[in-house]
C-alpha cells in the first residue's frame, strides 16, 4: 500500500504537458458550448440579471440625457433583454463569440456616427461557405421566424411597461416629498423606456430592409422556388411591424434622430 502511494508522484512529475494542454482544451470547449442558449442568446449562468441594462442607458446617453439611476423593474429588465434580440444585427456574431467574447454594447440609432448597411447581412449570408444554396435560403428563414417569434412577447412586454410608466406620471402629483432627484431619476426612466421601445422599432425596419437585398441576391446567385416562402415570412414581419400596437408615452421620448 505504502509503495501504492509513493508512486502516485512520479506518475504526476512525468507527465505529459502537451496532453494536459489538449484535455483543458477540450474543458473549455465542453463548458462553452453551453454558454449560448436558443436563437444565440447567453444562458442565464453566463450572464447577470441586468446584463442589458446598457440598453437604456445608451438610449439616453446618445441624446444627451443622463440615465436613471432607479433599480430595474422586472418588466423594465426583460424589455431590455427582449429588445437586444432586435437591436443585435442578425448574423453579426460568429459561433466562438457566444462562448470567448459574447458581444459588446452597441451604439444606437441617434448616434451622429452610425450608419446602417442594409447589405451587410445578404453579403454576410452569400459569403459564408454552405454546402448546399438551399441552406442559404433556409438561414434567412430561420432568421425571420426567430424575429416573428420574438415580436408579440416583445410588445406585450413594451405595453406593460408602458402603461406602468403612464400610472408612474399620473403618481407625481400624489407623491409627497418627491426629491428633485427622484422627480429626474423618474422622467430618465421613462424616457428611456420609450426610446428603447422606438430603437427595437428602428432595428425591426432594418432587419426587413437586410432580408429583402439578401433575398433579391440569393434569388440573382441562387434561384430556387423557395424564395417565394420566404418572400412571405418577410412580408408577414412588415406587415406586423405596420400593424404594431401604437403606444403613447408620458413624456417625449426622443428628441433628435441625429
């Protein structure tokens, strides 16, 4: 037994390093491939609660507003984490960001430096190496249902927190001793509220705008009858962004679109 043990060391001293560096790899490998979730999102170990709350402060920075220093709503958190899916270009992150760099903050629309490309994701779907043309086709598809998904829970979650923020501003009066700073902590919140709600709208329009070119190219490289289907998954996401609920807010939302 004695003789068991002490050979235990020897064993671990003469091991091979390159092996070990191989079997981290393969650690690494295994634990990452579950940082992601459904549609890319991060699953919820890899991320903490208010891991969009960016969102609304770039909202109200890009205007020139300061953010809200108020705590998260729940419904105030998921309309942040339910609008990234739109904000977040489709197809702009590769596989191994998921897992190494999972995204950065993205700049919004009343930035005076952005500018949106509408051919950057049909160049991206062209570009990228398939084995067959029909898996082309069935990406940009893919993509639509996943924002036909999104879209109604999206803006249930914004109607709620719309009318929260309605109830929010009919209360100022009702409220004693408002500070000067909760009276502008307050407003900050719900302007950011809505400017998130009209920056998911802005990225919706973008998305229709970027599956249109990339369904007229792939129809030009690759013509197949399948792009008649998803002509219609595409005409069916415009049709239900016009038909969106029209939800007025207490107080103006954005002032300049830069």
């Amino acid at each position: 037994m004695s003789g068991l043990c002490a050979s235990r060391p020897a064993r671990l001293r003469y091991s091979n390093p390159f092996r070990s560096y191989v079997a981290l790899l393969a650690c690494a490998a295994a634990l990452g491939g579950c940082a992601s979730g459904d549609f890319g999102r991060t699953r919820d170990f890899g991320r903490s609660d208010d891991t969009h709350r960016w969102v609304g402060a770039e909202a109200n920075a890009s205007r020139k507003l300061a953010p809200s220093q108020f705590q998260l709503t729940e419904s105030e958190r998921l309309l942040r984490d339910q609008a990234f899916f739109f904000i977040e270009p489709p197809r702009s992150r590769p596989a191994w960001k998921s897992v190494f760099g999972d995204y950065q903050p993205i700049q919004s629309p009343w930035r005076q430096d952005t500018r949106f490309d509408r051919t950057a994701y049909g160049r991206l779907l062209i570009d990228e190496p398939h084995r067959s043309h029909m898996s082309r086709y069935g990406v940009l598809m893919d993509d639509v249902r996943n924002d036909l998904t999104r879209f109604d829970p999206f803006f249930l979650t914004a109607a709620r927190v719309n009318d929260l923020d309605k109830k929010r501003f009919a209360a100022f009066n009702l409220v004693s001793g408002m500070t000067p700073q909760e009276r502008e902590d307050a407003l900050a919140r719900m302007k950011e509220n809505a400017a998130i709600v009209q920056w998911a709208e802005t990225c919706l329009e973008q998305r229709i705008a970027s599956y249109q070119w990339a369904l007229q190219r792939l129809v030009i490289h690759t013509p197949d009858n399948t792009a008649a289907d998803a002509d219609r998954l595409i005409a069916e996401l415009a049709a239900r962004l016009k038909r969106r609920p029209s939800l007025t807010t207490p107080v103006a939302a954005v002032v300049s679109k830069g």
